[in-house]
C-alpha cells in the first residue's frame, strides 16, 4: 500500500516539524510547540490500531475502523504531550506504575507525569515513549488486547505508523 506509507511519512513530517515526534533529540520549548494534532497510530506486528476501548479502561489494539476509538488528539502540556481520546474527550493514555501492566485512557492531567509522551523515530515508525523517562515504551500485545508499558527496546510491537485522522 504505498499510498499508506506516503500519507504517514507525510503526517510524520509535519508531526516532526512542530517537535511532537521527535528523532529522539530533546522536546522543543513549550513555546515552540503546537497542539491539537489528530492522528492514529497502527502497529504492524499485530495489525492493529491503538484503540480507546469502549468497554474499558485500558486501551487497546483493535482492528482499523475508522472510528473515533482510534483518533487521538496530540496537545503540547508543560513536558511532552498529552495524547488524549477523540471518543472519550478529556481521557488521556497514562502509563501504569510497573512494566507489563497495561496502559489506561484516564481523565487528563497536565500535571501528571505518567501522562506525558513523545514519539522517538525508528526507522520510518515511531515509538511513544514516556517523557521525561524515555526508558519505557508503550506495547502492543495482540489484537483485543491492552497495550502495555513496557522496557524501550524497538522491538516491532513498539512500533507505530503515524497517520493523520
């Protein structure tokens, strides 16, 4: 599908160009970022897309279906960014305590740090990695199932596709 991959290197260069995706080089002032870009991200490893869950608090993977579900919602906070649910407006992805537990769609919070992301290239994928601590990733585990934090290695379940939504 090359039209695909053009549409996200497309999306991932102006992400890049405003500093929410980065090549793994420090985030941009608070004063030189812009917010509200709405984007999807897929993992190839598992064919699915980060998915806000409607029956729950953990997100998920899903097949693509172009639903809300699926559209998040980059705003720049005081450190990183927040990547909040189109569906479930004023829900944002936050990272469990420990690794292997999944990640939740919780009420947004600038102020609190678990909720703070950045996308560091790999390749043309990108993993979202916590911000400030770029040592954990976010993991897709299968199709229907949640995401976790897990440790930063850029193995192919870290990996997302960048596309606008």
């Amino acid at each position: 599908m090359p039209d695909t991959k053009k549409t996200a290197a497309a999306a991932a260069a102006a992400l890049f160009a405003i500093g929410v995706l980065t090549a793994a080089a420090p985030a941009p002032s608070a004063g030189t970022r812009e917010t509200d870009q709405t984007v999807r991200f897929f993992n190839e490893a598992t064919g699915g897309a980060l998915d806000a869950n409607s029956s729950g608090s953990d997100a998920i993977t899903w097949e693509p279906n172009g639903t809300a579900y699926q559209d998040w919602t980059v705003r720049a906070s005081h450190q990183g960014y927040l990547i909040e649910s189109v569906a479930k407006r004023g829900n944002c992805l936050q990272s469990p305590a420990n690794a292997g537990d999944p990640i939740r769609v919780a009420p947004c919070n600038p102020n609190n740090p678990d909720q703070h992301w950045r996308g560091d290239a790999v390749g043309d994928r990108f993993v979202l990695v916590q911000d400030p601590d770029r040592d954990f990733a976010i993991q897709a585990t299968g199709n229907g199932r949640p995401v976790v934090k897990a440790y930063r290695d850029d193995n192919p379940n870290q990996l997302w596709d960048v596309t606008p939504a």
